[in-house]
C-alpha cells in the first residue's frame, strides 16, 4: 500500500493530500529511510513522522483499503513519542 493512503486510512493523517506534503518534504521515514509518498508500506515496517514539534514512531501492524473510524487506531502500534526543543 502507498505511504500517503496507509496514512489517510489509518488516520494518522487526516487527509491524504497533507500525507502527500508531509511526505514529500522529508519529514517521514520507513525503517529509518526518508520516504516519498508512492513508497510502498507493509506489515511490520516502522514509520517516524515528524509533525511539527513531535516526532512519532509507530509500527504497522494491518493493512486496510478502508476502515472506519473505531477500527483504524489497529492498524498500527505506536512506538514512540518525543517532543524536539524549541530551537532559537
């Protein structure tokens, strides 16, 4: 499954065209390789996301072509979370 759909779907992010930008600034990375969008995700990998201040680990645990709302926080584990210090 695409890195951008996984994300809309499992509602890390809301929309899938924000998965697409948040991607394709650098600000993700699949097993500790900077991803693109159209990178491919599967069972098992872990995603770091950086959202603003926070970093987020979280590991993929299904994978779903849609789901609702109650089902979507199984489809991965997070791992760990961290915010970065301000820097001035």
């Amino acid at each position: 499954m695409r890195l951008d759909k996984f994300l809309k779907v499992s509602r890390i992010i809301k929309r899938r065209t924000l998965a697409k930008e948040v991607a394709d600034q650098g600000r993700i990375a699949i097993n500790g390789q900077q991803a693109k969008a159209s990178s491919t995700v599967k069972v098992g990998d872990e995603l770091t996301i950086r959202f603003g201040t926070r970093v987020t680990t979280v590991r993929i645990e299904q994978l779903q072509e849609n789901t609702r709302k109650e089902d979507a926080a199984g489809m991965y584990t997070t791992v760990k979370e961290e915010r970065l210090k301000d820097e001035e």
